[in-house]
C-alpha cells in the first residue's frame, strides 16, 4: 500500500486541529490592553500546543518522506497518534481557561505523554513494516529524542501535583529539543524529494 494517503489524511487532521485551537482565542470585550490580561493564559497555552503540534506535523513529514510503504498496522497505530493528538485542543483550552491549574496541566501533560507513547508505537510499526535490518529502522534507531520526551513526559506528569510550573517546564523543555530539526531522515540534497 502506498503511503500518500496516509500522508494527506494526516496532514488534513493536524490543520484541523490547529484551527480548532486558534479558535479557543476568543475576541476579548474592551477596547483597551486590559482587555487582553485574561487572555494571557489562553495565548500561552495556544502557543505551547501549536509548537508541539507543529513539532509533531514536521516529525512527521521527515519520517513518512523516508517510508517506502504501509500496512494494516502503520494505518492502525497512524490513527492512535492522530486520537491522541486531535485531543489536543481540549487539553490546550483546559489548561488555559484554568489559568494553568494542578488538575488541567497533568490532563495537558498526560495528553502529550500519550501522543509521544503513541508516535513512539507508530515509529515501531513502521519498523515492522520496513525489516529490523532496514535503512528505515537504523535511522530511527540513531535518536534518543523520542525516548527522553516520552521520560520527561512521565516525570513532568506527577510534576504537575508538586509544582505546576516545573511540570510545564518539562513540557517546555521537550518542545525546545524538538526544535532542532530530527536529522534521522535526512538525505543528500541531490537525492532527497521535498
């Protein structure tokens, strides 16, 4: 099966779910700066999620440009990533309507635990998809990135009932290791399609 479809359903769940989140953004009522304050919290968790959404849609751009083709299980644990992360916009609007209270950070940190477990199960699927030996496989096999934001998740998640501010650091902290581009697909510029 070829991967195109996969790619193009993919690409149109993650545009969904960033419009979903920019429209939490409520126009405030006033005509001032003051008006804006409440908003703050909500601006904040908004950019937190686009930057991890947007952190996952390249992520996921690199890896898929480097699959060669798909199965039932790639298809299967595609869906799981795109479940967990199309919650995305509930946890971004909890998190910031509540002004980054104990209980909606660790909902917020849990669903980027699950989105990171589960993109770390579609990274396996493609490698059953592709041989343990495959090209595919060793340069997923060359990160450690993927392993430490699922750790840093888990610890940022009990985090969240000590010190809601050190559990959104952890968050913080993945999405700026992330920044830098994963390299592990990356191809000779002769060679590689954009």
């Amino acid at each position: 099966m070829t991967k195109g479809r996969i790619e193009a359903f993919s690409d149109g769940v993650i545009a969904i779910i960033i419009t979903i989140m920019v429209l939490e953004l409520k126009v405030p009522h006033g005509h001032d700066l003051s008006a804006l304050t409440p908003l703050i919290p909500v601006f904040l968790s908004y950019v937190l999620s686009f930057a991890n959404v947007g952190i996952y849609w390249a992520n996921h751009h690199h890896m898929f440009h480097a699959v060669r083709h798909v199965g039932g299980w790639v298809l299967w644990a595609n869906l799981h990533f795109l479940f967990w992360l199309s919650l995305m916009p509930f946890a971004t609007a909890f998190v910031g309507e509540n002004d980054f209270a104990t209980v909606p950070v660790a909902v917020y940190v849990s669903d980027l635990l699950l989105c990171g477990l589960a993109y770390y199960l579609l990274e396996r699927a493609l490698i059953a998809q592709h041989g343990a030996q495959s090209d595919f496989a060793r340069a997923l096999g060359a990160s450690w990135k993927d392993r430490v934001s699922v750790v840093v998740y888990g610890a940022a998640l009990p985090m969240a009932f000590v010190s809601n501010w050190l559990a959104l650091a952890g968050v913080v902290a993945v999405a700026l290791m992330w920044i830098v581009p994963d390299r592990r697909f990356a191809a000779p510029a002769a060679t590689r399609e954009d």
